[in-house]
C-alpha cells in the first residue's frame, strides 16, 4: 500500500461543525481534496452554505447542514439528513466547534462559563454520542476532537476555555477506551495558537507579541500545519491510533515562561 493511499480519505464521508470559518473550513477543505465527501455544519446557515458551494466550484464533493452545537435535541436530525446528503453513513467526525472568552476567572459571568461549556464540552459530548451510535452501526469510523494546549496546561485569561478543553481531553480517552472494541477510534488534536480569526482579536488586544514570545518555535502556527496530524488520525495511515491527545502548538506545551 502506497503513503499515499494509506493517508486518502477516498470512499469516506465526514461532518466538520464549526466550519464556517477558521481551522473547521480549513480542515473541511483539507478532508475534501483528499477524498472524502464533506459536510460543513455551523449555525450561521449562509455562511456554510457559501463555503460549501465555493468547494464544489473547485470540484470537491461538499454539502452544508445548519448545526447549532447548544442545541442538542436538533443533533440526530441534523446527523440524518447530513447522510441523506452524502448518500452514505457519515465516518469521520471533525468535533471542532468551539468560542473562548478572555476575561480572568474572577471576572467571567455566569452567561460566558455556560456558553463556553455548552458549546465546547456539552455539545462535542452529546454530537459524538449520535456520531457513535450511528457508527457502532454502520462499522466503525473516526471521532477526532479539537481540544486546545489550554485543556493540558494553565494558561491566563482562559478559565472557562481551558477548563472546558480539559474536559474535552480525558473525554477524548474514556470515549477511546470505551468505543475501542466497537471499532471506533477516537482522538483530539490540540492546537497552540494559531492565526484564524479566534486569534486575531489578540492582535487587536495588544498581546499577540507576548504569546509569540511564549512559543518555543516564536511564531503562531498556520492553518495548513493542522493538516497532517488531522488526515493522520483520520484516515488508514492512524488505524491503530487510539486514545490520543496530540500536541501541534509548535513546543508550547512544553515550555512554562
């Protein structure tokens, strides 16, 4: 078997929530010119269906379905007609939707810990139990979620966020363990900072250059950098992956300055 084809997502179909903008477009581009038929999911319905349609000019196989992940009673809905689109079970879920707020702990509302929890613990945790249902049978497939180096080690300004994220994390190991024998696999990508749109209000908050600096490698991370570990964990080339929470931060999970 060719590198190639082991890291292929040919004949394979996945969901990306998150996916108007930043690393879930991104990745859902990515997923696509490998291979697989993609299904862009966010609230903002114009926003996916615009980056769905801008796809399919590029002759990538790409569908759009409205998902908002704090509204849990639309997810099997939302999961069927997601596969009615593609025409097939659904076997990769790219669990990336996610908000942060950077107030300190002391100064965070009640209103912005449950928003960042419902969307970024609550809603990865109750759409990757509909995705494992439907995998358990169809056959199997991949839950990949996107946690965060906040969720591995203290970081300022992000209690809510990276409190969440930690969830995220030991969720990602007990969902592997369990769901092992079911042939599912399940991972999380953990990414430091990177420049999309999330990040870019730290620009405009005056403290990019301090992070930077905090980075052993000195520069945030790009999108594209995201997509070897993501194809990796998705495709063949990862099949015997289970349970893992890996690090693309450029060392600065590693260093405490």
């Amino acid at each position: 078997m060719s590198y190639a084809s082991i890291f292929s997502l040919s004949g394979r179909a996945a969901l990306i929530t998150g996916a108007s903008s930043g690393i879930g477009l991104h990745m859902a581009t990515t997923m696509a010119e490998a291979g697989a038929k993609v299904v862009l999911c966010a609230r903002r319905s114009d926003r996916i269906e615009q980056a769905a349609a801008n796809l399919r000019e590029q002759g990538l196989q790409a569908y759009a379905v409205t998902l908002d992940v704090t509204q849990p009673s639309t997810f099997d809905s939302a999961w069927a007609l997601a596969q009615e689109k593609v025409g097939q079970p659904i076997d990769i879920l790219f669990n990336n939707a996610g908000i942060l707020y950077t107030e300190r702990f002391i100064d965070q509302t009640p209103e912005q810990v449950s928003a960042v929890f419902d969307t970024d613990l609550k809603g990865a945790f109750l759409l990757a139990q509909v995705a494992a249902r439907s995998m358990i049978g169809s056959g199997g497939g991949s839950i990949i979620n996107v946690a965060s180096t906040a969720g591995l080690r203290a970081g300022g300004s992000l209690s809510s966020y990276g409190a969440a994220k930690a969830g995220l994390v030991h969720l990602t190991r007990v969902m592997a363990l369990e769901l092992a024998s079911k042939n599912i696999r399940v991972n999380a990508i953990c990414p430091g900072n990177f420049e999309t749109d999330m990040h870019a209000s730290f620009e405009e908050k005056g403290f990019a250059e301090t992070i930077r600096q905090r980075i052993p490698m000195k520069k945030f991370g790009k999108p594209h950098q995201l997509d070897g570990s993501v194809l990796l964990l998705a495709s063949d080339a990862g099949g015997f992956i289970t349970g893992v929470c890996l690090p693309v931060d450029g060392g600065q999970v590693l260093s405490w300055m």
